[in-house]
C-alpha cells in the first residue's frame, strides 16, 4: 500500500449491512457501467471540502483548461493539502477498487465546473479513448458532488450497458453526435441521468458512454473527479497534460509517487 494513503486499519463498510449494500453496489456497476453511490462524504465533510475547492478555483481560475465546456484544474491534490485528503479518502480507494474488482493506481484527479448559466452542454463520449494508457482496461473515475447537482445545475446522463466498446477514437465534447456517428447503435441506448446531492457520487467505467447537462442556474456546478487506473497499466506514448513533462518512455510503467497505488 502506498503510504500516500497510509494503512487502512479499518474498512469504511465495516458491518454486514454495508457489506451487503456494496456487493449490490458491484453488482450494478459491473452491469451498467456506472453507480451512484450517496453520502461518500458526510455533511462536515462536504463543508470542508467545498470551502477548500472553492478558494483553490479563486485563486488557479486562470489556468483553467477545455474552454467553454467546463473549468478544469488538473492533479488538484498534488497543489493543495485539503483536496489531497479529497482524493486520497479512504472510502474512495477502497470503493473503487471493490468495483474494478483488481488493484489501482491514481491517474490523476481533476476539478470540474461549470460555471453559472453555462448553457453548453459536455456531449456523449468515453474517457478512455483520450488517456495515454496501455493495458488499462478497469479504469473509473469517482465524480464527487460538492454541491447539490440536479438536473439544471449539469448533471451527468450515462448509457448503461455499453462499457464493452472499446475500440472508438476520442470524441469530440462540442458535437452531440459524434459518438454516435462512431457508434450508431449507442443511438438507440437507454439514457440515465442521475442527480446528486452535495456529498454523493457516481463511479463510472472509463469506457461507460456519458454526458453533463447545461448549468442553467445562479450557483456553480463544482465537482471533484478522481480517476484510477490498473495498477499495471503502462504509457502508450501520446500526447496528455498529465504525462507530457514526465519524460516517460513509450512502454513503462505509471507508477510511482505521481500514479500511487492505493494498496
């Protein structure tokens, strides 16, 4: 176990009633692709957090990427020690590899927001398809809602399902049928869309097809995304603001204390 997490000396579903939630919890997710999970954080926490997240978005704005879409702040918990507690939480590691089902690393962890009246939408796509990963096929990232998420304010919609397409090119976020013309059949999927209360999250497959919702209301939409990835996967040699200046070689392994194991 890295000792970024420290020893996990207790599990955060101790007792067999909340044993018995996550199994239904697996069992949803390895189906669909996707789970919500409620009360990750408890309401201390989220206060906690949310204030941490907020004075970090006032003060690193400007180095915001991905444009009209959303604010992003990339590797947040290796710049700021509360949102490291964010995305090292116990809970988090321990979830998301009970639903991959294998050990995990971090990839790297990003804030999301969208900004008031924000009337764009983040189209269909997959994750994984932009990430410079190579045997990497667990991958999933936890979306933690540090304020209440519904449907106006930019929630997500997910395909479930359809996490087993894995051959598609990145997708463009600004196009509502890219995907789809990738992938014709997703066309006719099942929609999902799933609101969240500040302090709940989704864990979502890297393959799982999803999109967000405009901000159409007065507050920010601002979450907090941990990805993790197979503890064995390897870089694939493209390009990634992440890995661009690590100087890594094509084949060796993300690892170490920037990509630290959860156990």
């Amino acid at each position: 176990m890295s000792e970024l997490y420290g020893k996990r000396s207790e599990s955060p579903w101790p007792n067999d009633q909340q044993t018995a939630t996550l199994r239904d919890m697996i069992e949803e997710y390895r189906k669909n692709g996707f789970v919500r999970v409620p009360g990750v954080l408890d309401q201390a926490e989220v206060e906690h957090f949310r204030t941490a997240a907020e004075r970090f978005l006032k003060e690193h704005r400007g180095r915001s990427t991905a444009g009209a879409v959303f604010s992003q702040l990339v590797n947040v918990w290796q710049q700021d020690p509360v949102m490291r507690e964010l995305t090292l939480h116990p809970k988090l590691a321990e979830t998301a590899e009970r639903l991959a089902g294998i050990p995990l690393r971090i990839w790297h962890d990003h804030m999301l927001v969208k900004e008031p009246h924000n009337e764009a939408a983040t189209e269909f796509h997959q994750d994984q398809p932009y990430w410079p990963h190579a045997g990497s096929r667990h991958a999933l990232s936890a979306w933690i809602a540090l304020v209440d998420v519904p449907p106006e304010r930019g929630c997500m919609t997910f395909l479930p399902g359809v996490h087993d397409v894995t051959s598609l090119r990145p997708q463009d976020l600004n196009d509502e049928d890219d995907l789809f013309q990738l992938a014709p059949d997703l066309r006719w999927s099942q929609r999902v869309t799933v609101p969240l209360r500040a302090g709940d999250c989704t864990f979502h497959n890297s393959y799982t097809p999803h999109m967000a919702l405009p901000n159409k209301t007065d507050l920010a939409r601002l979450a907090h995304v941990v990805i993790f990835m197979d503890a064995e996967t390897t870089y694939s040699g493209a390009p990634h603001v992440v890995t661009d200046p690590l100087g890594l070689q094509k084949g060796e392994r993300l690892a170490g204390d920037v990509f630290p194991a959860l156990r």
